[in-house]
C-alpha cells in the first residue's frame, strides 16, 4: 500500500480536505495523513464544506511536515506551491506533485471550489498510485 504525505502551509484547509478525500475514496488502497510547514488549528470552514458532501474530518488535526521522515511515504502531494520550500528529501519520493491550488482561506467564499478540486486530483491518484 502507497503512503501518501499532503502538505501545505498551516495544515488547516487544503492538505485537511486532501486527507479526508483520500482517506474516504482511497479506504484499503492507501495510507495517508497531512502536515504543514507549520503546524496550526483546521479551518471551520473546511470542516464545514466537507461536511456539506458527507465526509467529517473533525477529528483530524494539523500537523507540522517536521514530525515525519521523508523516507515514510511514496508519495508526496504539495497543495500549496509550496514544493519550493520543502526540505530536498520530500521532493525526491518515488512521486512529487505540487498543485498548486488557490487558498481559501484568503477567500473564503472559494472553498467549495476548492474542495471540489481537491476531490477530483484525490481520485486520480489513487487510480494512478494503485495502477503503479
């Protein structure tokens, strides 16, 4: 089974949406968690809006990318653009993804967009991890 790190910023709206997708659509297919740069408090907002389609991450909490070894995971996903900041070894995992996706919490009106996103990029791969 592929282990899965999302990671972004603050861990607290689009790596959260990330790892409650993954852990739902990818159940049996891949392990998974998410951390932050640094680690800070998951939005509301993203609790709320995953809510809203069915999947409650209320009891995932944020983490910082430091509490883990790079070499744990094989896949790396960054949501951010924040792939330029992470240390080297998490860019070089048998898979690196950086999706660059807007921030909601600047906007807060766009988080249903913005999970949405997610949701579809989750699917994908897991389809493409498992097909590996």
């Amino acid at each position: 089974m592929k282990r899965v790190m999302f990671v972004c910023k603050k861990n607290s709206a689009r790596s959260q949406m990330a790892e409650g997708f993954a852990k739902t659509l990818g159940k049996g297919k891949i392990a998974v968690t998410s951390s932050g740069l640094e680690a800070s408090q998951v939005r509301p907002e993203a609790i709320a809006v995953m809510q809203e389609i069915g999947i409650d991450i209320t009891d995932q909490h944020s983490k910082a990318l430091s509490d883990f070894q790079a070499e744990d995971f094989d896949v790396v996903i960054s949501l951010c653009g924040c792939g330029v900041n992470l240390p080297p070894e998490w860019l070089v995992r048998e898979v690196f993804e950086d999706w660059q996706l807007d921030d909601p919490a600047e906007q807060p009106e766009i988080f249903p967009r913005v999970r949405d996103e997610i949701k579809e990029r989750v699917a994908q791969l897991i389809e493409s991890v498992n097909q590996a």
